[in-house]
C-alpha cells in the first residue's frame, strides 16, 4: 500500500466516471428508482459494497495478478497477459452467482462485465502501482450499481441515456487505457 500521488489521478480518473456512469441516473431523475429499506440498512449496504470492493481487489488485483506477474518475464506483453488472466479468473469467480438463484443469461452477462471491469481496475493498478485507487474504485462501481437494487426499487434502468453513456464512457476509458498501455511504462507492484 503507497501514499496517495496526485499524478496518477489521470489514470483514475476515466474508471472512476465507468464507476460513478453505474448509478441509474436517469431512473432516478424520472422517479422511477427509489429507496425502500431502512436507515440501519442503508449503512449495511455501504459497509458490504466497500468491504467487497476492498477484499475482491486485495484477492484478484494484489494477490493473483502479482502472483501471475512474478511467474512471467517482466515484459509488457507480460504483464497483459497476467492483466488478461487475472481477469478471467475474476470473471469465472461470478459463476458462482448461478447458485444464488441468478438466471443463467444474468450470469454470463455479469462475467462479461466482471472481466471488462477486472480489466480496467488491473490497469489503474499497473498504471499507478497503488492497490488503495483499485479498491476504492472498485467499491464505488458496487455502491452505484447496487444502490437502489439492493435498497429499493428501480424500473427502467437501461433506457436509452443510460445504454448511450455507458457505451462512450467505456469507450473513452478503453481508448485512454490503451494509448497510456503502449505509450507509459507500467508499474507492476509486485509482491515479495
């Protein structure tokens, strides 16, 4: 865990508009998303979201992408490889949802979602060598996108301003991503 630099904001920065674009905004705006449970509950959640951010970066960020990283040659074909594989291991951990009662088409979506996520949250960390932005990140996708699914109730999430947005946000962040993976170099913080 490193101390805070305020140069590699611009590394955050486009996952954290993913994050916070996560937030059914325009159900909300049209009333069509509300809170139903309590005050006691509402702290739970916030607890939940932040601890499960926390611990899924700890275990799939810090843990096995450097555990990947420190089997490979330290080249950055390498390194994205061991970004790939991580995330791949992160997005098959979300079959286990199956068993919780999601259907089957829910599952495979949230896969294919986890893994772009994963990727992303992968390389804030290799960009920056700070797990603390992944986690926080991480947490605040969780705490947007649970929010009133977890606390209430939502009605028309995915209309059309919320299909749009996400769609050129992802691709921002994936263009930035990109150019800052072939143009800066990483910093793998790897464990010893």
């Amino acid at each position: 865990f490193q101390k805070i630099n305020r140069k590699d904001l611009i590394f955050i920065l486009p996952a954290l508009l993913v994050a916070l674009n996560n937030f059914p905004l325009s159900a909300w705006m049209k009333s069509q998303a509300y809170i139903t449970e309590s005050k006691l509950s509402t702290v739970f959640f916030f607890l939940d979201a932040l601890s499960t951010g926390f611990l899924e970066e700890l275990i799939f960020r810090y843990i096995i992408l450097n555990a990947i990283l420190l089997r490979l040659q330290n080249t950055k074909r390498n390194v994205i490889l061991s970004l790939v594989l991580s995330s791949v291991i992160f997005s098959l951990m979300h079959a286990l949802n199956i068993f919780t009662g999601m259907g089957v088409l829910d599952v495979l979506l949230q896969m294919g979602y986890a893994f772009l996520i994963g990727m992303m949250f992968g390389a804030v960390y290799l960009l920056t060598g700070n797990i603390i932005y992944s986690m926080a990140l991480h947490a605040i996708y969780n705490m947007t996108g649970l929010f009133f699914v977890t606390l209430g109730v939502m009605y028309n999430r995915y209309d059309l301003f919320t299909i749009t947005s996400t769609i050129i946000t992802s691709i921002i962040a994936f263009i930035l991503y990109m150019y800052w993976f072939t143009s800066k170099p990483l910093k793998p913080n790897t464990i010893n």
